[in-house]
C-alpha cells in the first residue's frame, strides 16, 4: 500500500487490471499492475469487493470507476439474515489471532475455523504476546486445536515475528481477531514498510485507541505473498453455510457424521447419533458439538420464512460499524 503514487484519474480509456488494497464501505484502493494506485468507486449495489479482490478499472464520468471483478478462488465473509460482510478474497490462508491480555471468545475462533474451513483455506493460529507473562498457561489452553491439526505458532508482534515467517511468506493471508489482539502490530512487524495504526489498550476508556476501521492489503517481499489486516470482530455470522457446510467445517467429526443413522441428524438426541457416541466416549470434545448444535440451530432460525428478508441480504466490506 504505501510507497506508492496516488493518482485520481487514468490517462486512457482502456481499462486497467489491479488488485483492492484497501476497501471502505464502497471506496476502493485499486494498486494497479502497471505500479500506480487509485482511489476507485464502484457503481450499482449488485457487487461488492473486499481487499484481495482483481479488478478492472476504467475512467467514468465520476472518476476511476470499478467495472469488472475476476473470478474469485476463495471469499471470506460473515453474514447474518440480513446482511453479508466481505472480509477479503482470494486468500489461501485465514490467520486467527488471539493474546493472553484479552478475553478469547472461543465460539468466535471456532466460527473463523469453519470460514476457512468452508472456502478450502488453511487455517492457523497465532498466540500473540508471547512476551507476557501468562503466555505459557494462556498457550495450554490452545492445544487442542493442534490436534485437530491447525498449526499453533506462539509469536510477540513487539519483539519476534520470525516464527510466522515460514506461514505467510508466499501465502495470500488475512489476519482476523477480536480488537486488541494485535493484528495491526503483527503486520507492522511482518510487513516492511507498513505503517498500519495500532492502538494502545491502555488508554483510559479506550479513547482516542487506534483500532482498525476498514481492511486493508500488504503485500510482501515473496511475488504473489499478501496479509490483509482486517477491524476486530465481535460476531462472525455464518447464516450463508448449509448445516452441510458447517458440519464439514468440524474435521473431526466428518467422518463420524457419515456414521449417522438418518441423514439429518442434528447430533442431539437423535438414535443412532455417531457423535454423541463419540462424545460419551470422550474422542470428541463436548464444546466443539454443542458449538456445531447451535450453528444448526442459528443457520435454521435464519432460514425459517419469517426471518427471510425481502429483499437479498445486503452486502458490505467489514467496517468498524459492525
Ligand atoms: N506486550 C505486547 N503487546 C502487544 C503485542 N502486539 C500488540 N501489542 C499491543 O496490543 C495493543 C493492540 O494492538 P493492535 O495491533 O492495535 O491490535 P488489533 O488486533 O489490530 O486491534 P483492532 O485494530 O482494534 O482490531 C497495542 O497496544 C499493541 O502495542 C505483543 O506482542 N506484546
Ligand atoms: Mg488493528
Ligand atoms: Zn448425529
């Protein structure tokens, strides 16, 4: 993102093909193949793009204007009934961060796990802070998600990044997490020359806190590496996976599933239910179906005819309004 020439308008009427760098509500940065970047708008409310988004730009009578979007090899995004937030595109890889100064919604990292999970990225999670003193009881707790097979790498964003390093060097990666995690410091660290604001948990009632507001892309010394630092999130709605989907999400129950004896099993109390079985037998962890039960349940409700809107969800990037 930085280092580069800001321009407001193309010289020729071809369009030019680039990459999203930074997206706000429906502002674009545009880092244009030929080097240059452009503040872009983008027409109508059919599409929306998120950082990490190729695109074609041309020169409207509104200036710069986005007016082709290729194909997508992966969309991370959130949605409730309602609404759906784009979080970035393209990524091969989703970066869970968490530290042991802030209180880790577990039900949230999971919700990260079955994103990625569900677009065929790999996830990975990131013990930040690793320089406070708790770090070693708060990285006990996370080993269970090695188990499960997700790679758990211990890092300081203000002293030692370099175990990340090996992760992300080639990788198209997004950073997500709760606010106050670190993901900004992560990237300033990881990234040469990024100058992403960070903020200062410290400060009284959080005033005047840099927290991040809108997404934004940095690519990295390898060609075709780039991390996306994303705002904190609160919620992670996955209203548009099918109980399918989310089942998947579960490694470790989705050959138990198969085992099911009805085809639709909740995973409750239905006879024949492979996962309780395996619950009871303590191979599965209890939380990780209850989590799954309440998805169902939550993508169910969000289904049902009187929580369908009228109109089709609207579509957004991630701000700090959400
Ligand atoms: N001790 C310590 N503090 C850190 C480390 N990494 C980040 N911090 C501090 O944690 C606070 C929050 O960091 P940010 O990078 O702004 O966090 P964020 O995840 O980007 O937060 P949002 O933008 O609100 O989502 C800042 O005060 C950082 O200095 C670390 O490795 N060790
Ligand atoms: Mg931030
Ligand atoms: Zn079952």
């Amino acid at each position: 993102m930085s280092g580069r020439r800001p321009a407001r308008s193309l010289p020729t009427d071809e369009p030019a093909v680039g990459l999203v760098v930074a997206a706000h509500r429906r502002h674009y940065t545009v880092a244009l193949d030929d080097g240059r970047s452009l503040d872009c708008i983008l027409k109508g409310r059919a599409l929306t793009l998120a950082c990490g988004d190729r695109v074609h730009v041309a020169q409207g009578p509104l200036g710069a204007t986005i007016v082709a979007i290729e194909p997508r090899t992966s969309l991370l995004y959130r949605s409730d009934a309602f609404k759906e937030k784009l979080v970035a595109a393209n990524v091969t890889q989703v970066i869970g961060v968490v530290a042991p100064d802030v209180p880790v919604d577990e039900h949230l990292l999971n919700r990260w796990i079955i994103a990625a999970e569900t677009e065929h990225c790999r996830f990975v999670l990131a013990l930040n802070k690793s320089d406070l003193p708790d770090a070693t009881r708060f990285a006990a707790r996370f080993g269970r998600y090695r188990e499960l097979g997700y790679p758990v790498v211990s890092v300081a964003a203000t002293r030692d990044v370099e175990p990340l390093y090996p992760w992300i060097s080639r990788e198209r990666s997004v950073l997500i997490g709760q606010s106050g995690m670190g993901k900004s410091t992560l990237i300033n660290a990881l990234v040469p020359g990024a100058a992403a604001r960070i903020g200062a948990l410290s400060e009284a009632l959080r005033s005047g806190r840099h927290t991040t507001t809108s997404a934004a892309l940095y690519r990295l010394p390898a060609p075709g590496g780039w991390l996306v630092d994303s705002p904190g999130m609160k919620v992670f709605g996955l209203a548009h996976c099918t109980p399918e989907a989310l089942a998947r999400g579960f490694v470790e129950l989705r050959d138990l599933i198969a085992d099911c004896r009805f085809r639709d099993c909740r995973h409750d109390r239905e006879p024949g239910c492979a996962v309780q079985a395996a619950v009871h037998e303590g191979r599965v962890a209890r939380q990780r179906v209850e989590l799954l039960q309440s998805l169902l349940a939550e993508a169910a409700t969000a289904r049902a005819p009187s929580a369908t809107p009228t109109r089709a969800r609207r579509r957004d990037s991630v701000s700090e309004t959400d």
